[in-house]
C-alpha cells in the first residue's frame, strides 16, 4: 500500500496533476506501477480489462485471443488528457506570460501553460477540494 500527501490543487503539475485528472476527474481506476516509469513516462499506470481480439494473417498465421478476468496495466495515453480537458468549457483570460483561469470560491488558476491552468481549475471544480491526495513517490 502506497502512502499518500496531501497537495494544493494551485500546485499540482507534471504527473501530479495528470494523475488528478485521471484519478478524481476521469474516475479512471490508477494503480502505481513506478518500475514502468521509463517506459510510459508515469510513476502510475491506467488499469483496464486487458481482453484481446485474435488475429490472422493473410499467410495462414494466427495469433489467439486472449481473455482475462483481471485489470491489467497500461500507460496513459495523451489523447485522454486531452479528452478530458475539451469537456470542459471555460472562460480564459490570456495575459503576455501565461493564463488565468477564475472559479467562483477558489483563487485564480494562473500558469504559463494554457492546460496546467485547465487542469487545476477543472480538478477544484469537479472535486469541490482546495487540496486532493497524490502518491509519495
């Protein structure tokens, strides 16, 4: 079992806030798997059915299914961040070195990057929270 601390909304970035969005916002389920860290570029991994269609090739080879009944893990593509972000519209204000981003009881989302600022907003709004829990790693 991982330990967890407890980070600012206004501070997440970088994996962290990544991990926000999937975990509190996309509901997706996360499990850590830091020894893939190299390869897919995060400490944690999206964990999904892992059911796999068979395959055959026009030269008679054929590759069999393959079907599980557990969640297996895989990296996070960035086509769902991205997905994730686009549901939600919000009112950008675009300064000469960054974006700020306004929520009603919350401080200004301010960044450089227009989807860090996102990111941060999108999370406080949907999980009401001024701090949310990120793994220790």
């Amino acid at each position: 079992m991982s330990e967890y601390k407890n980070v600012k909304v206004h501070d997440l970035s970088s994996w962290q806030l990544r991990y926000a969005l999937v975990r509190y916002v996309a509901n997706l389920e996360v499990g850590l798997t830091p020894s893939l860290r190299f390869m897919n570029g995060e400490p944690f991994s999206i964990y999904e059915m892992s059911d796999r269609p068979s395959l055959s090739f026009p030269s008679g080879k054929e590759i069999p299914g393959k079907r599980t009944k557990q969640m297996e893990p895989r990296p996070l593509r960035p086509a769902e961040i991205h997905a994730i972000l686009d549901q939600y519209e919000m009112t950008v204000e675009d300064h000469d070195f960054g974006y700020t981003i306004n929520i009603d009881g919350f401080e200004p989302f301010t960044s450089i990057e227009l989807n860090e600022a996102k990111g941060r907003a999108i999370v406080a709004l949907v999980t009401g929270l001024l701090e949310v829990a990120i793994p220790k790693i």
